[in-house]
C-alpha cells in the first residue's frame, strides 16, 4: 500500500515526517490536529486499546499500536521522522515514563527533534521556586497515586533527568494547570517557574500542544525546559505591558 501523504510529496517535494508519541490522549490529539494543520506527515503511537480515540484521524495519518515504552514499536514509528513529540505520563507503576523517554532517546534517527511534554513540578536546575500550593499538591497526589498504585511522579523525574542527560536536540515542555477552550495562541515561557511572567498558571490544552508542535521547529528551544502559560492570562499580559512601557 502507498504510505499517506507520498501523492502530495510527489507533487511538492517530501513533506516532514513527525511522530507523536502518546497521540490518543487530549493533549495528544490536539497536537496531531496542530501537525497536520502544519503539513506535517503525521505517525500516532498509542495503546492497543486506545486506537478507536484517533478514529477521527482515519486515511489522514498512520497509527502504530502499541505501549510507548516498547522499543520495537517506538523504533518503527519513528522512522524517517525529523520530529517526535512525547507525552510524559506519570501513570502505573511500571516505570511507563521512563521507559518510554529511553525508548524515544534511544531509537530516534540522529539529528531528530524531541520535544517531551511534563508539568512544572519538573525542575531541571534546581532553580524553581513553587507556590506552597503546588508542592503541596506535588507531596500529597504523590504520595496517595504510589499508596493505590495509580502512578509514580518519581518515574516521570527519572525520565526527565535521562532527557536532559541526553546529548540528543531535545526540549521539554513544562505545563502550568490546564484548561480546555478555544486558542489564545502560542503560550509564553519562562525558564524558571517563579518568573511573575508564569504567576497565572494556566494554559489552554489546545495551546500546550500547539507549544509542542512549535517547539519542534524552534531552534532556540534545544535542550531548554520551557515552563509555559497562557499569552492571555492576566500575568502573561501584565508582563508584556510592563515590557512595552519600558
Ligand atoms: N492534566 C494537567 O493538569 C497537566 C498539567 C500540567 C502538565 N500536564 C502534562 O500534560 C501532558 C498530558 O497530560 P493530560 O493530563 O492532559 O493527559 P492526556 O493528554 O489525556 O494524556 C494522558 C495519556 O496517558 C495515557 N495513559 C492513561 N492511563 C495510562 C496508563 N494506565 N498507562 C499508560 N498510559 C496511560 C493515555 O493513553 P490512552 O489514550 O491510551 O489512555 C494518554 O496518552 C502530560 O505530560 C502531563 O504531565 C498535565
């Protein structure tokens, strides 16, 4: 069978390959929309059980059933691709995250860019300064998610820290609280949380991914971890008028 999109390659030249890994999830789904929108050729991993998600997406990109912390299937997604976006769940208690961030950093062809997607609570220098909310929040759904087993923030910190070791063009994108709504446009970012800039902590869904998507194609973002809110969010406004009166 001819692969999807080589009819238009023929007529425009190859088109871009990305991967998304984790595509059947919210965040997934609106990152395979952005994708396509973009001309991206566009390959979906997810969970045997979760194909009938991408069902909208039928004839219009590949789908490799699979876990995403499976090598074999991680390997032959992404082939050929020269972006691959990750959803870092924390979900289960077999080490899922890391396993799929190895899984990624170990079978992406060379050069690729990675963009892996994580909240806040990730830090990558230490230099974070959290609301008492938020590590409060952090302590206590830790604890109960390992208590009944559900998930393991841990994981999703190991899978992190193998990223940023990775000598790989990689980006990880650090979500404030979500919500879901129309586009407000590519959120804003910060390298630190703490930044009065990210003090709203909120971003639309559909604007997470559309960073996500962006980033891939941002050569100022490798090896960064962007910690991102919403452009129309009071503090997000605030600080760009603080930046046009200066
Ligand atoms: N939710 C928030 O408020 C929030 C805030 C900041 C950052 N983030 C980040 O945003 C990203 C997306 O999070 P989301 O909350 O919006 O979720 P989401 O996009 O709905 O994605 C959830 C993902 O987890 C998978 N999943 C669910 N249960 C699983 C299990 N037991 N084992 C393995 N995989 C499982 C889902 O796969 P199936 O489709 O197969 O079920 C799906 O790919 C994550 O990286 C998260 O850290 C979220």
């Amino acid at each position: 069978m001819e692969p999807i999109g080589s009819q238009e390659a023929r007529r425009t030249g190859p088109r871009k390959r990305m991967c998304v890994v984790g595509a059947s999830g919210k965040l997934g789904r609106y990152m395979v929309r952005h994708a396509l929108d973009r001309g991206y050729e566009v390959v979906g991993v997810c969970r045997e059980q979760s194909v009938g998600k991408l069902a909208e997406f039928e004839g219009r990109i590949t789908v490799v059933p699979g876990a995403t912390d499976d090598r074999a299937v991680v390997a032959r997604a992404v082939e050929g691709c020269q972006a691959v976006l990750t959803v870092l769940v924390p979900w289960g208690m077999k080490r899922y995250s890391s396993g799929t961030a190895r899984a990624v950093l170990d079978a992406a062809p060379a050069g690729a860019r990675l963009v892996f997607s994580c909240g806040w609570h990730i830090t990558r220098d230490g230099k974070d300064v959290y609301t008492r909310r938020l590590r409060a929040f952090v302590a206590v759904f830790g604890r109960l998610a390992r208590l009944a087993r559900v998930a393991d923030l841990d994981d999703q910190v190991e899978a992190c820290r193998q990223i940023f070791a990775s000598d790989t063009e990689w980006t990880v994108v650090r979500g404030s609280d979500l919500e879901e709504g129309g586009s407000q446009g590519l959120p804003v970012w910060s390298r630190h949380v703490g930044d009065p800039l990210l003090a709203s902590n909120l971003t639309r869904r559909v604007d997470f991914a559309l960073f996500m998507v962006a980033a891939a194609e941002d050569d100022a973002l490798v090896r960064e971890a962007p910690a991102i809110v919403g452009r129309l969010t009071p503090s997000a406004l605030a600080h760009a008028r603080a930046k046009n009166t200066a």
